[in-house]
C-alpha cells in the first residue's frame, strides 16, 4: 500500500517544553488559586494547594483505573464545587471553566515548537500526505488554541485528543480511531511520536509504521526489536526523507 497519512504525537514532538514540569507546576496552582480568589475564595494559597492536590490526586487514581483522560475542566469543576458549594451550578461552571483557563496558560507558553516542525510540516504537504495531531492531553481547547497560535492548525486534517474520546495512549484503538477518522488504513499511515511506551508500541500494535524522535540512535537507522520503532530520526526534519525513500 501507498503512504498516504503521517500521524503527529503533540507534546514532546511537535512542541517541547521549555522548563522542567516541576518548574512549571507551582505556576499552574497559583493562577488557579488568583483566579479563584477573583471570585471571592477566602482560603490561604496554602490551604487550596492541599484542596487542589487531593482532588487531582483522585481523579489521577480514576484514569489509571479506567485507563482514560479527564478532562481537567472536571476536575477543576469538582473544586469550585467543594470551595463553594451554596453558590449555583451555573455560576460554578463558569468560575470552573476560569480556572482552568488561567490554570493552562502557563503550561501552554512554555511550549515551543520543536526546531524544524514548520518546514517538516510544509514538506510533508508538499508530498501529498494528509496528517493529523493524536496526543494524550487534559484540555483539548488549550491544544487546539495553541495549535492555531503557532500557524500550524491548518496542516491537520484531523486532531484526536484524548480528553474528548475517553481512549488514551497507548491503547491502540485510540489510534484506530484516528485511522477511522482520517479514512486510511494501518499500513497507510506512520506515527511520528517522542515516547516508545506511549507512540510507538501503541501504534504498532495498531499496525502502523512508526519514526521515533530521538537523540540516541544515529537518524534513519532502525531499532530492532518488536516493540521498537521502525525508523528513528534524531531531528523531525529527518520525517519527510524517512517516509518519502524509505517507508514504500
């Protein structure tokens, strides 16, 4: 079969972190803290830190049980409802929906495109091929957002979130459903992703070609092995030479 569709992992591939997430995360709690405080919490920062930490906690311990990702629109929405609990239902949507916004914008600029994601991008087009972002992510506004903030949205004929689908990496019907959703099959379609556990093992067993993106195998070659990729690059602009001379 013909190549027709290459799949993108977003973070970690398209975009890559600019600071550790240890770094970041304290920056998370205090814009949602401020901005619940805008609505008139009274509590010490101190005091949601420990409210925001059990409640994320929880609903960790819920996904790896139903092996899925919530929205954090809802978690955020169990907290509002335990900080404010005489207010109305509609107004604690709102202020839920508020703090998750604030809550995400910091993460969110700390991610950059991956050096050579555009020009990759514009060179796969230039190929003919259809693609698509697949990514694990708790807020699929925030993805699609910062997809269009980076002048890269419209590259993607689809993008699968996992917050929307109740599916997640590496369950490979997650990439079953994207192959469903773009009309190509398996053998169609490579998985370009930064995360052998996640990207790749996943997609093989959906039976799609994979590229991992890493800095430890010379580009190009392949790992053996049934569980390893079969083409590693240690640079994303090394995708558009792998698919259009290697993969048939």
């Amino acid at each position: 079969m013909v190549l027709k569709a290459v799949i993108f992992d977003y973070g970690g591939t398209l975009v890559r972190m600019k600071k550790p997430w240890d770094q970041v995360r304290p920056r998370v709690v205090t814009a949602a803290y401020r901005a619940l405080k805008q609505a008139g919490l009274k509590i010490t920062f101190e005091q949601y830190s420990t409210l925001n930490d059990e409640v994320f906690q929880r609903i960790g311990e819920l996904e790896d049980k139903e092996n899925r990702d919530i929205p954090d629109l809802m978690t955020y929405q169990k907290i509002v409802d335990r900080l404010f609990p005489s207010s109305s239902s509609m107004w604690r949507r709102k202020v839920a929906a508020k703090a998750n916004d604030a809550a995400w914008a910091s993460p969110t600029m700390c991610l950059a495109p991956r050096r050579g994601t555009r020009p990759t991008l514009r060179r796969l087009r230039a190929l003919g091929l259809r693609m698509a972002v697949l990514s694990n992510h708790h807020n699929p506004h925030a993805l699609l957002r910062h997809l269009s903030e980076l002048g890269i949205d419209t590259y993607f004929s689809r993008i699968v979130i996992s917050a929307d689908t109740g599916l997640r990496k590496p369950d490979p019907r997650f990439f079953e459903l994207c192959l469903e959703r773009m009309r190509v099959r398996p053998a169609e379609a490579v998985l370009v992703g930064d995360s052998v556990e996640y990207d790749i093992e996943g997609a093989k067993k959906a039976g799609l070609w994979t590229i991992l993106i890493t800095e430890e195998l010379q580009a190009g070659q392949k790992r053996p092995g049934a569980a390893g990729p079969d083409f590693v690059a240690n640079d994303i602009l090394e995708v558009p030479r792998i698919v259009s001379s290697t993969i048939p």
